[in-house]
C-alpha cells in the first residue's frame, strides 16, 4: 500500500508522550518518516534510548515519569530549546493494566488517573505558549473505545479516556482563537506486544474478530497514521472531534 506524505509536518517540533514501545513508538517513527523533528519521553529507558538511537540527531529522548508534573513540563521545555517550539503534541501515554472495579482502592484509582488523564492536561498546557506564539499547532490526545464500551475490568482506565474526550472538546473550544487545533484519536484493539503478551489470546481475538466490519488486525501503524493526519495542515478545520479507529468495532 501506498500511504501519504504531508509536506506540512516536514521540521515540525512534534511531542510524544510513552514513545518507547508499541502505538507510541509507531507515532515516534511515523512522524520521523515524515521529516519531523521527534521529542518522546517514556519510563522505559533502554527501550527508548535504543529507539533515538536509531533515528539520529532528530530525535530527541528522555527518560521521564509523566506522573511527575514538574519532571514532564521540564522535558517538553528542555526539548523546545534543542529542536524548536513544540506545535505537534500527540498525548499517548497510558496504562491499561486490568482490575475488577471492586478492587481498585482510592489509591490505585489516584494512581490511574495519575498515568491515564493528568499527563494529558499537564503537558498540552505546557506547550500551549509555543503553539500560540508560533501562530497554531495540533493537540492529539489518545482516547479509547473503552470510554464507549466501558469494560468492567477498566473503570479508572475507561473514565480517564472519556474525560479525555472531554477535555479535548473543552481546550479546542479555549485555544481555537489561538489556531490550536485539539483532536481525541480513539483506537480499538491494536496489536502491541503488550496486547500479545498479556490479554489478546487466540481465543480472544477470535471473538474480537466478530464484532468487526474488518477483519485485519489493527497495528499500530494505522493509529500513527491517523494520528499523522490530524497533526498535519490537511485537517486545519478539524477540531474537538474523537477520531475512531476500530476496524468498525463502534
């Protein structure tokens, strides 16, 4: 297949939250491809190291715990001053470890959305000055299906994604004076090793598999290129809308 080419991400300062693996290391090589100038932090220090190294002076990485505010804010300025003022954030780190809803005490659940929601406003505040003095840029917040569906086993999971949902319409609405675009870009069930590891079983798949218009997995791959999309000046008139990408699963 052939795939596009958007000659508006070219030496874009584009930031990515938990880009060393699976969707986020999708988003990292994606935007490189396009000639962008890539910053991701992830907690995984080895796995995102080994990822800059293989892109070169273009990329940018830290390790960095996003539940850490101050540590988070500092990355995305620190970053800004090596490659240029930030005017693609793509919010995608997260957590979908699974947890009956009875068993999540108030500490896990602080904990949830300490991962799942808090980076996202921490970080898009953050970058909000650079985009508004560079004259615009796009916000990528990575929701989920599950803020649709509600899976038992996820509650905190599956409310930070459909406050994210929320919270892009609210900033589109704040910062679109300023041309900042806002965007929510919901996945189904992306293939990632973690996927393979820990939940998608043959077993599951197959009933996944049912429950879909298209029947090929979706990779990762397919999430970055959305993603590509709503960062580039081909959606200049989209904003506060939620992106599906299941494979009709929604």
């Amino acid at each position: 297949m052939a795939f596009a080419t958007y000659s508006s991400l070219k030496d874009r300062t584009v930031f990515i939250t938990g880009g060393a693996s699976g969707i986020g290391a999708a988003f990292v090589q994606a935007f490189h491809d396009q000639g962008s100038k890539v910053a991701f932090v992830d907690l995984d220090e080895a796995a995102g190291q080994a990822l800059a190294g293989t892109l070169g002076a273009s990329a940018w990485f830290r390790h960095c715990d996003v539940t850490e505010a101050d540590a988070l804010q500092a990355a995305i300025r620190d970053a800004a001053a090596a490659l240029g003022p930030v005017t693609v954030l793509i919010n995608n780190v997260a957590n979908d470890t699974r947890q009956a809803a009875a068993e999540v005490t108030p500490e896990a659940w602080r904990k949830g959305l300490a991962v799942n929601l808090d980076p996202t406003f921490i970080a898009a505040t953050t970058v909000y000055p650079m985009m508004r003095d560079a004259g615009g840029g796009s916000i990528v917040n990575l929701s989920s299906i599950n803020a649709l569906l509600g899976p038992g086993e996820l509650p905190t999971y599956s409310a930070a994604k459909g406050a994210i949902n929320s919270l892009s319409k609210s900033l589109a609405r704040a910062w679109g004076p300023d041309r900042i675009r806002v965007n929510a870009l919901s996945p189904g069930w992306v293939v990632t090793p973690r996927q393979l590891e820990l939940w998608l079983t043959p077993e599951a798949e197959a009933e996944w598999s049912k429950l879909v218009a298209l029947k090929d997995r979706i990779m990762p791959e397919d999430i970055a290129r959305a993603a590509l999309f709503l960062a580039s000046d081909d959606s200049r008139m989209m904003t506060g809308q939620n992106m599906v990408v299941d494979a009709g699963r929604t």
